[in-house]
C-alpha cells in the first residue's frame, strides 16, 4: 500500500484518482451497485489517506 501512497502524491490526487474509479465502476453497473461502490471508495480513501 506504501507504493500505491506514493504514487497518488497528496489527498487532492487521491481523491481524484478515486472518484473518477468510483464514476466509472458506477457506469459500469448501471449504478446498480452504489452503496457498494461508495463503501469501497471510502476504504481506499481510507487507507489512502484521510477524507
């Protein structure tokens, strides 16, 4: 996970690298899964960094 910290940079970077995964798996799915996508963006961000 130290890989994928530095690779983000800041939270600002991070946050945008997630939202646009979290838009896309959303599109993917019809949006049939929100409240599953948005659980699991928040744990990345989480491990990430903080919100």
């Amino acid at each position: 996970m130290d890989k994928a910290k530095d690779a983000m940079g800041n939270e600002q970077t991070s946050d945008k690298v997630l939202d646009k995964g979290e838009q896309l798996a959303d599109k993917k799915t019809g949006g049939d899964h929100d409240a599953q996508i948005d659980k699991g963006r928040d744990l990345a961000d989480g491990k990430l960094g903080s919100e």
